[in-house]
C-alpha cells in the first residue's frame, strides 16, 4: 500500500490549557475525498487549525503526517509550501493587501520552494483569470482588497479559486458550505469536484450532510467529543441526518 | 524703594542647555540666551513637553554647522523633480527655476513669535531663509533638500513657501546627511493665498544618531486644498510640530503622518490646528509603527474658534506596535468654542493581527513576509493619495527600506 496523503494519529491538542482533541486517528490515503461531520463544538475546525498550524493550538500528543513526513514541527507556511491547503470557514478579510498581490506572493511562495523563478506577470494573470473563470468569479471582484467587500459566497469561491491555483496535494475544506445558498453552493462544490485528482486528497468538514450530495465522499467519519466515534462509507453520512449526532454520543462515552 | 529682586536661579543647566546659550549669545540673540539660562530647556512638567523631555533626551549640542564642502548624493531622489539643496543651513541653489518658481533669501527666520523653544532656537540662530514663490501651477515636485555635512553639528534650515491664489504644487522637504550625531533646528513657513493647492511632504532621514527638531506653520488662505504628509524614519530623538490656522472659509487641509520607530528611537510628531473662521474642514491620520524598544509620541489639537461655525474636522491616530519594547504615546484633543460644528476624534493601537498573520502564512507566504504584507497594508492609505508616480514610489521606498533594515538585538 502507498504512503497515506495524511496519516492522523493519536492527536491530541490543547487550547489554552483546554483539552480539545483527546486522541484523533485518522487516515486519508492519496486520490481520496474524506468527510469529518460533527455538531458544533465537536472540535472540528480545532483539528483543521491544528494541521494548517495555527500557533494558538499546541499539540500535546501524537503526530500528522503529509505523505509521509512529518508536519507538526513546521511553521504553518511551510506545511502550505509543503502542498497543504485549508479554505477557511471565515476567510480573513485584509484591507490594505490587493487581492492579486496575495495571491501572486502566495504562487511565487509555492514556486520558491520547488526551486522554480518566479511567476511572471502575464502569466500569473493568464492563470488567474482561467481559474476564475471556472468558478464564475468576476475580476472586477480580484481587484478589491483581500476578502474585503466580499459576499459570504464570493470569500468561499475566492479559496476554491486560491486552492485552484496553489494545487496543494492535501486539501482541508473547513464548513465550506456555511454561508452559502444553493447556487453558491453547486458553484463551488463543482470548483472542488474539478480539482479531485488521483494526486490529491481531500479532508471536508461539515455538521451538513448536504454538501456531500455535491461533493460525495469516499469515506465518512463522524466526530464527537474531540475523537473519531464511527467511519464508514458515504451512506453513514444519511444516517447521520436520519438520527442526529445524539446517537453517536455513546459510542464516544 | 527696594533694589530689584535679582531673578531666583532654580534651574541647573546642563551641558546641552549651556552650548545652547553660548550659540545664542554667539547669535547676538541675548533675550533667547537669558530665557534659556532662566527656564533651560522644557521637562516633563511643561505640558507640551511632557512626552519629550528635551532636559532629559537632548544630552549634548554639536557646534553651530560650518560651510560644507564635500555634500554627496541625494539620500531621497525624486526623478524629475527641481531640486534645492540647503546644506548646513546655506542655500547652494545650482539650477534655474522652471517657470512658475521663484527663488530668494531672505535675513532671519520666517516663523512667528511663539513661547516655544525650538521656535526661539530657530528666530535666533537662522541667518537666512531661503524664499519659493509658487506664483502659478507648477509640474514638477519642488524638492528642498535639506543637508547636514561632515562631523556632528547644529545646523539650522529655515524655509518660506508662498503659494499664489489659484496656483497648485507639490513641495517636498527631506531631512537627511552624513553619519553624524546632528542637531536640527528647522523651521517652515507655508502662506498659502486664496483658491492654492499644494501638496506638502517632509520626510526625515537622518542619521541613527541624530537630533531632528522641525516647526512648521501653515496660513490657510479661503478655498485652499491642502495635503501634509509627514514620514519620519530617520533621528534618534526628533520632534516635528506642525501649527496651522484656517484664516479663510471654504478651505480643507488634510494632515497627515507617518512615524517609523526603530530601537532607540524617540519621534514626536506635535500638532496644532486652528479652525479661525466659518466653514473649514480638516482632517488629521497620523499612524505609527514601532519596533524594538522604541517610542513614538502623537499630540494632537484641534481648536476651534467661537466664530467657526460649521467646522468639520476629524483627528484619527492609529499605532502598531511590533514588539515587547514598543511604546505609542497618543494625545489627541479637541477644544470647541463654536456650537454648531462636526469635530471626532480617536486613537487605536495595536499589535499585527494574528489571524490575518495565519491566514497569509497558511498560503505558503512566510512570517516576515507576511508581517510585511500587513505593515505596508496599514501604511498604504497614507501614501495612496500621493498621486505623483515617482514620489508616491519614493516615498513607498522608505518603507520598504524600513521593513528589511537590519534588526539590533535579533
């Protein structure tokens, strides 16, 4: 069997001095689309943060593996360099920063660690407008600052589209759909499926089970009290939404 | 009838109020010499003074600047610009004016009375002021390079900017010079006659370890627009003050500022504007950026007159601050004698904010890098409204310059 695109194990993490996740194994392998649902409060956005390498979040326990190397020491741009990518539940907004001047630090900062020049501009806009161009993303929309003015929907369609562009290997997709209405949602739902590759896998969030009629997983595990309770196939995920979380309570107790 | 009572000496001098004395004596301006001997130079307990103690701060006085020879380069260029240079306090003017532009000089300093110290240093020990008259619209910047040369000295620049009715300029005054342990004791008068435009940017650069002290006056004239922007990356201690009076209706100033601190510094950027008549509109953005163990000061007041109704200003002072050590003094006022008027004002601080910090370095983008994103990102609205090319481009250079200076201590 190949090394695993991620491999979770044991993770245990803390947040000022409050336990959160008290022991998570999990195991993505490459070219798969996992989904991690769990009512709020359940620790999932925790263990996003905590692989994406948030400072705020201090590992106690355990490790995270990125094809097989280990992450947990290394800054958060490093795991992205890396080929590690989170959409954020609430993308920041960023007055001052263009959008374009982010986004072509953030290529160039890819490129820089591949060892490759960097991107030079005609090209860059080349790229950028094909790729926004998939997500119906107007340009006019790429010319404001980062995030800022931005609907709901158009912040979640502008991390599709920088997760287009940066192509990580590993993609974390934190409540991708919160936010969204249904048009917004098949739109960058499409964005997501586009990108799925034998070469990428994907971890996606969600207390939902509707976006995964869009974006329909290979696995499905359910998060409870800071820990995996169940995996199954894409069919536990419907089981979910029939009884609720409250039936996998016990199974964490 | 008793013998006058001889004046009650409660004041030790100390060795840079003492040189100050002699320099004034040597000046012939014996009034400032007594005054100093008397009061010496404002604590702490002088209001004004109170977050620059210039007894404690001003350790030594250089001597008074000789005529320099060797000059060198410009520190600042600004491609295009007509350029002045007053080194050591002389006016070297080499080039014609393009027309529009006016040069003279003219005996003694063009700042009026005021009880302030740095002003009376500036009356007494200005031999000359150099004279623009912007006498109608004119292209390029007008750059007024301001020198000290050579070994450690005080030199004294004062300038006078007149600006005719309906006419429109950029004006631009660097501080900059040798490597020295300078003093400064500048001075700048702007008239500005009815319906005048200008732009006015001072940027000090000097050396690590200089003293930089500049007063500038600004007359507003009816209908003017004006636009200040102050950047300061450059002295050990300095203090810009900046007093301006709206004297007629229908004018705007926009005052603006830019204080770089770095370890060890002291920048004190003071400002005082009077609203005289009716229907004026002003407003202050001064922010500050300090790292290491430095402070920056921001005073500001804004007056509004019994008559001036229907003034409209707002004062806003904003501090980031990059490290432990880091200190941002903010004082802004407002006093208003008028009762129906428009007056706000605030002041944040603040460190980088640690979830714009993640979200960029979760792109690949690395600390610094993305520190940097962030600092020029809360600059950037104080140079955006330089619409000059070259010198919005210059001036974003002392930015970059300032972000990638080499770090005591880390």
């Amino acid at each position: 069997m190949s090394t695993p695109m991620l491999e979770i194990r044991n993770l245990h993490v803390r947040v000022e001095d409050k336990a959160i996740l008290k022991g998570v194994d999990l195991t993505v392998p490459k070219g798969e689309v996992h989904a991690i649902m769990g009512r709020n409060g359940s620790g999932k956005s925790t263990l996003s943060y905590a692989i994406a390498g948030h400072d705020g979040y201090e590992i106690t326990d355990g490790d995270i593996l990125l094809d097989g190397q280990s992450i947990i020491e290394m800054e958060a741009d490093e795991r992205a360099t890396s080929g590690l990518f989170l959409a954020f539940q609430y993308p920041i907004e960023i007055p001052g920063v263009a959008t374009m001047t982010f986004l072509k630090a953030a290529m160039n900062a890819q490129r820089k660690n591949r060892g490759e020049e960097e991107m030079k501009t005609p090209e860059f806009m080349k790229a950028v407008r094909a790729a926004a161009s998939d997500l119906s993303i107007d340009t006019a929309m790429l010319k404001r600052a980062l995030n800022v003015g931005f609907s709901g929907g158009e912040k979640k369609r502008a991390e599709v589209l920088q997760m287009a562009l940066l192509a990580p290997k590993m993609c974390i997709l934190d409540e991708t759909d919160s936010g969204l209405d249904i048009d917004a949602l098949k739109v960058v739902s499409e964005g997501v499926n586009h990108l799925r590759s034998p070469e990428r896998s994907m971890l996606v969030i969600t207390h939902y089970q509707r976006l995964l009629n869009h974006i329909v997983p290979d696995r499905v595990h359910v998060f409870s009290d800071g820990r995996i309770v169940k995996s199954g196939g894409k069919e536990l995920a419907l089981e979910l939404e029939a009884e609720g979380y409250s039936a996998f309570d016990e199974a964490a107790a | 009838m008793t013998a006058p009572k001889t004046a009650q000496r409660t004041v030790h001098l100390s060795e840079a109020e003492n040189t100050l004395i002699s320099q004034l004596l040597g000046a012939g301006a014996r009034q400032a010499a007594d005054e100093m001997t008397s009061v010496g130079l404002p604590t702490r307990r002088v209001e004004a003074y109170h977050y620059t103690d210039l007894k404690a701060l001003l350790r030594d006085v250089p001597a008074i600047a000789q005529e320099s020879e060797q000059v060198g380069v410009p520190q600042f260029r600004v491609p295009g610009a007509y350029r002045i240079l007053v080194a050591n306090g002389r006016i070297q003017q080499s080039t014609t004016p393009p027309n529009g532009i006016v040069v003279s000089e003219v005996a003694g300093s063009p700042l009026n009375e005021r009880d302030d110290v740095l002003v009376r240093l500036n009356q007494a020990l200005t031999g000359s002021s150099l004279v623009i008259g912007l006498q109608s619209s004119v292209d390029p910047v007008v750059h007024i390079d301001h020198r000290i040369t050579g070994p450690a000295s005080h030199a004294v620049s004062s300038v006078k900017i007149e600006v005719a009715p309906g006419a429109t300029a950029t004006v631009l005054e660097t501080f900059s010079g040798s490597d020295s342990a300078h003093m400064g004791t500048h001075g700048t008068r702007v008239e500005l006659a009815e319906g005048a435009r200008l732009t006015h940017i001072i940027v000090d650069l000097s050396s690590a370890q200089s003293r930089h002290f500049h007063t500038i006056e600004y007359a507003i004239g009816a209908n003017v627009q004006l636009r200040n922007l102050l950047v300061n990356s450059g002295s050990a201690l300095s203090r810009t003050q900046m007093f301006g009076v709206f004297a007629g209706e229908g004018a705007h100033g926009d005052f603006t500022g830019l204080n770089l601190v770095d370890d060890g510094q002291h920048n004190d950027i003071t400002l005082d504007m009077n609203h005289a008549v009716p229907n004026t509109t002003s407003q202050e953005l001064f922010k500050s950026v300090v790292r290491n163990s430095a402070k920056a000061v921001f005073q500001g007041r804004i007056v509004v007159s019994p008559k001036a109704q229907k003034t409209d200003a707002k004062m806003m002072m904003q501090g980031l601050m990059l490290s432990e050590g880091a200190q941002i003094l903010s004082k802004p006022e407002l006093e208003i004698f008028a009762d129906d008027v428009q007056c706000g004002h605030g002041s944040t601080c603040g460190e980088l904010d640690a979830q714009s910090l993640f979200y960029l370095m979760s792109r690949g983008i690395a600390r610094d890098d993305a520190k940097a994103m962030l600092i020029r990102a809360f600059v950037q609205e104080l140079l955006d409204p330089i619409e000059d090319e070259e010198l919005n481009e210059a001036l974003s250079g002392i930015v970059e310059e300032w972000l990638v200076r080499p770090q005591a201590g880390t």
